[in-house]
C-alpha cells in the first residue's frame, strides 16, 4: 500500500531547547542585549525589567512569527513596486524580465520561456 507525501510538509531539525538554528541565532543575538539592560544600567529594578523587556520582546516575534519573512516581502515590493513590464520603447523591461520569466509580448499575450 502506498501513500502520497504532502508536498508541502516542511519539518526543521530542533537543535537545543526545542529551538531550530535560525530561533537560536536570534536569541544569541538578542539575549546579551537583554542582560546588558538587566545586569549594566544603573537605573531602578523595575526600569531595569522594563528596558530588558524591549530587546526579549523583539526576539521572541522574530523566533516565533514569520515577521523576517514579512519584512523582507515588505522591502522588495517597497523597491519593485513602481515597476512596468514594458519600457518607453515598449520593450520587455530588463528588471521584470529578471522577476518574470516572459520571453516576449506580441498582441498583449506573454509568452514565458
């Protein structure tokens, strides 16, 4: 009996505390951040809690939520947004034909290589 394997099924290997390598990454990143504020400010106790908060905050959305990914996604539709498939000459624009894998356009028809 065979079964179908869903393509879509993604599985990341767990390497210390139930953390993939790219959660662990962030926490390095942020955790000395956190102490700093926590162990070398010379502010109150409950300031102090407070400021180290903010930098455990961020780290947890960027462990735990596709907020990398949409920022990322944010950025290039940020940089590519205002740009059109044709140039002045109504050539295929070298930056979409970069995107899009269209090999021309005859009678409004694209046709993709």
């Amino acid at each position: 009996m065979s079964y179908e394997i869903p393509q879509q099924l993604e599985y990341k290997e767990k390497i210390i505390f139930g953390l993939t390598f790219k959660q662990l990454i962030y926490a390095i990143i942020f955790l000395p951040i956190a102490l700093a504020f926590l162990f070398k400010t010379h502010f109150s106790f409950p300031v102090r809690i407070a400021l180290s908060l903010i930098p455990t905050s961020i780290a947890a959305l960027f462990m735990f939520t596709n907020l990398p990914t949409e920022i990322k996604n944010c950025l290039k539709w940020l940089k590519y947004r205002n740009i059109s498939l044709l140039d002045k000459n109504n050539n295929l624009n070298p930056i979409m034909k970069k995107l899009l894998p269209v090999e021309k356009i005859e009678g409004g028809i694209l046709y993709i290589v």
